[in-house]
C-alpha cells in the first residue's frame, strides 16, 4: 500500500474545533512534525478538511510485498 508523509507546516491556533481534532487524529501535534499514513479513503477525507494547514508527500521508502 502506498504510504503518504504528512507534515504539519501551519499552526491550528485559530482553527475550528473540528480541524484540532482532525490534526489530532493524524497523529499531528505541533507545527513541523511529520507522520507518516496508509492511504486510505478515510486519511484522504481528513487530509481534505486539513488541507490548509498541512503537506502531503508520498513516503520515499521502499513498500515491503504483503504476506498473504
């Protein structure tokens, strides 16, 4: 699965309650940490509403094969 690196360059001061939370949720905390997250529908949908206070890049890393 892809892998998108996430980092948060603005900060939430200021923001509604519901961007916080969504930050939160990311795994996100202070202003140039960075996370890294499957992607997903659902991480897709948080990075939309959060758009503005962060950037998104796709994890340099080598995916490892899934066992099955």
């Amino acid at each position: 699965m892809t892998r998108l690196v996430i980092r948060q360059h603005r900060s939430s001061i200021g923001e509604k309650i519901a961007a916080r939370r969504t930050l939160e949720a990311l795994g996100l905390r202070r202003t140039g940490q960075s996370v890294e997250q499957t992607d997903s529908k659902a991480v897709r949908g948080m990075l939309r509403r959060v758009a503005h206070l962060v950037e998104v890049s796709q994890s340099q890393q080598e995916s490892k094969p899934e066992m099955k």
